[in-house]
C-alpha cells in the first residue's frame, strides 16, 4: 500500500481553492460577533435604562442555549 503523491496534489490543489471562502465564513461571524458584544457591554456598562435590561435578557438567554455545531 504505497501513498499516491500525485492524487494528495491534486486534493491539496483542490483544498487550497476554497482556502479564501473559509477565511471570509470564518472572519465575517467573528467580526460581527465583536462588533455586537462590543455594543452590548457598552450598553450595559453605562447602564442606558431600558437598553441594559433588554440586553441583560437577551445574554441570559443566549447563554442558556447550548452550542450546536
């Protein structure tokens, strides 16, 4: 059973094709995700009145929903 070079070439060449559209899935979310969190701590470190609470809900609530991948 010998590795066959040429086909992990051709699957490497194939893997690195679509290497641009897993940095933008990877990089989009995460920097809309710093961006919203940013906006919710702010929100609730200054206590905006209706705002803080609406927030202090919604983190409750998404840290109780359990990750899925």
């Amino acid at each position: 059973m010998d590795f066959k070079w040429d086909e992990f070439g051709i699957c490497l060449q194939s893997g690195l094709s679509f290497l641009g559209v897993t940095v933008k899935l990877t990089l989009i979310p995460v920097l809309f995700g710093i961006v919203f969190g940013l906006l919710i701590a702010t929100a609730r470190h200054y206590k905006v009145p209706v705002l803080a609470q609406i927030l202090k809900y919604f983190v409750e609530i998404y840290q109780g929903i359990p990750f899925v991948v």
